[in-house]
C-alpha cells in the first residue's frame, strides 16, 4: 500500500511474524487490528492503558518522535527509547516490532504496574509534606 510519497510502507510483527502494509498516518495498533493480529488494547487507543505497547526491533528511525500522551506515559513508566505504544505511533516507513503484552497474565501486569505508578505519584506530595525525604521514597521505588 504506498503511502503519501508512493512507497509500499510494511510493519513487521513478533512474535506473529506477520507482515502487514500501512496506510498513511495510520498507527501501529490500527494496521495490525486491521490484519486481525491480537494485539492488546485495553483503553480503546487512547494512550491511557500502556497495554499496546511495543518494542521497535528494526526502523526506529521511521517513527516519529513521541506525542505529549506517549511521552507523558513513557516517562511515568520508565520505557526505554525503542518501546513506543503502538496506538499513538505512525511509522513513516518499515519497522519491525515486538508486542510485548501477549496474553491476560500480561495485561494484567501491566494494568498492576501503571496502578501502581499512578499511586506512587500520588503519594509522592503527601510524603514531602510529612517531611519525608527523597531516600525515604527512594526505598518504595517512587
Ligand atoms: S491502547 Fe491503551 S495505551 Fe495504547
């Protein structure tokens, strides 16, 4: 499928081994839905749940740079530069990627996960009110 400069533009997807073309602007998530792969998308898209979540194996240099609600939600869970959410990213050319949230023991360790971040800021102010300091944080991991 060419995109907006005429180049048949394809995603590759592990652990499925598929191959898929994408459409101009079109995401990730959306490409590999629309070729009936199973990847997870607890929040509909929306950047809210991390549970679509990816590893760009080959062509991190066809994706554009993080959007503010990819980056805010990288930063809250610490992703490293090639784990991008496959709903919020739109490569400009080939990529090869990892779902990383394969099955329902996943998902629901990495709903766990951003729970607990959430909270872990939460609490963050409460403590440097009580006087805590950053070692006393540090010791619960926030
Ligand atoms: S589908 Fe929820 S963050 Fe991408």
């Amino acid at each position: 499928m060419p995109n907006d400069g005429g180049i048949v533009v394809k995603i590759t997807c592990l652990p499925d081994g598929r191959t898929v073309d994408i459409e101009p602007s079109e995401t990730i998530l959306n490409a590999d839905l629309r070729a009936n792969i199973p990847h997870a998308h607890a929040c509909g898209g929306k950047a809210k749940c991390s549970t679509c979540r990816v590893a760009i194996v080959d062509g991190l240099d066809n994706c554009p740079p993080r959007n503010e609600l990819e980056d805010a939600m990288a930063l809250r869970l610490g992703f490293a530069p090639e784990v991008r959410l496959a709903c919020q990213t739109r490569p400009r050319g080939g990529v090869t990627f990892r779902r990383l949230v394969l099955d329902e023991i996943l998902l629901l360790l990495a709903r766990a996960l951003l729970v607990a971040c959430i909270g872990l800021a939460m609490l963050r102010p409460a403590f440097h009110r009580a006087g805590a300091g950053n070692g006393d944080l540090a010791q619960l991991g926030a």
